[in-house]
C-alpha cells in the first residue's frame, strides 16, 4: 500500500488553510480600522474640550448662528462645525460642536452637545 496523501486531502486542507489565512486578514484589518477610529475619538474629543472651555471662558462671542472651521496645524484634517441655537431658558444657549476627521463624508465624525450661559 502506498503512503501518502490524495489530492482531494490535499485540496480540503488548502481551503482550510485559504479559510484561516482569509480570517487572520479580516481580524487584522478591522484591529486597525479600530485603532483609527480610537485615535479620533480619543483626539476628537481633546480637541472640542479645549474649543468648548474656550467659549465658556469668555474668550469668544455667543450668539447664536453656526460656523465652520480647522484645528490648525497640528491637527492637519481636523474640522468642525458649531452651532449655538437660542434656547427655552432665559439666559442659556444650546452649543453643538460636530468634529470630522478627512472630510464630512468620511465617516469619522462625532458630536458634542452643551449648554452654555450666555449672561
């Protein structure tokens, strides 16, 4: 008797193979897509705490109306929309503050949601 393998055991163990290799690549793509998606979560957030902290300081005007901006240069893709809406209770207003990262369209977006004194 001889000894060895058939070919039809040698074509189910390379779509074994073909299956775990094709596995392993999916993980691994979707590891990154996460960490990407961590890091502008984690820099999106940064970023409207020190936009916010600025409004609220004092340090700019509230009135109500919207504006569009980037970060600078440190934050090369950043963008951001605000938004201050007038609001039922005498004395506060409604700030929206929405962070993009490579463009509106990109799916990396994400928003933030105050209420800030305008007294």
């Amino acid at each position: 008797m001889d000894k060895g393998f058939t070919l039809i055991e040698v074509l189910i163990a390379m779509v074994i193979l073909s299956i775990t290799f094709v596995w392993l690549l999916k993980a691994e793509n979707q590891g990154i897509e996460m960490a990407q998606r961590s890091r502008f979560i984690t820099t999106a957030t940064l970023l409207a705490q020190e936009h916010i902290s600025g409004i609220t300081s004092g340090d700019a005007t509230v009135a109500p109306g919207q504006d569009t901006g980037e970060f600078g240069e440190g934050f090369t893709g950043y963008t951001y929309i605000e938004q201050i809406e007038s609001t039922p209770m005498a004395g506060y207003m409604k700030y929206t503050l929405e962070i993009f990262w490579g463009g509106e369209e990109s799916g990396f977006e994400t928003r933030f949601i105050t209420y800030i004194s305008s007294l």
